[in-house]
C-alpha cells in the first residue's frame, strides 16, 4: 500500500486573495500583445490581461 499524504487546506484568506477586488471591477491590467492587426476589421487592436484573474479584454485603435 501507498503513504497517506496529509493536504493543507488553505484558508479563506488565501484561496481569494486578489479575487474580490477583480469581482467588484477593478482588475489590474497589463498589455499583453500591443497593436495586433484584425483582418476582419481592418483595425490594430491591443490584447490587456488582468493579473489577477486572468480575465481579457480587447481595445481597438
């Protein structure tokens, strides 16, 4: 038979941690592609990411 491992529940504070600021909109955007061209549209866009919950948005020039 294998080892019993024995697993750290993490507490509330630690499994939400940057999550509630993100829920009430305020993300922590950074760029991560800037001024990719969108052949559909004809328009360069940018690609920001949130740091926090991985959320995206796309801004058109």
């Amino acid at each position: 038979m294998g080892e019993v491992l024995q697993f750290k529940a993490k507490s509330a504070k630690e499994k939400h941690k940057g999550k509630t600021l993100c829920k009430s909109g305020f993300h922590k955007w950074e760029i991560v592609q800037d001024k990719q061209f969108d052949v559909k549209q004809g328009k360069l866009v940018s690609i920001w990411q949130c740091n926090r919950c991985g959320e995206r948005k796309v801004e058109r020039t």
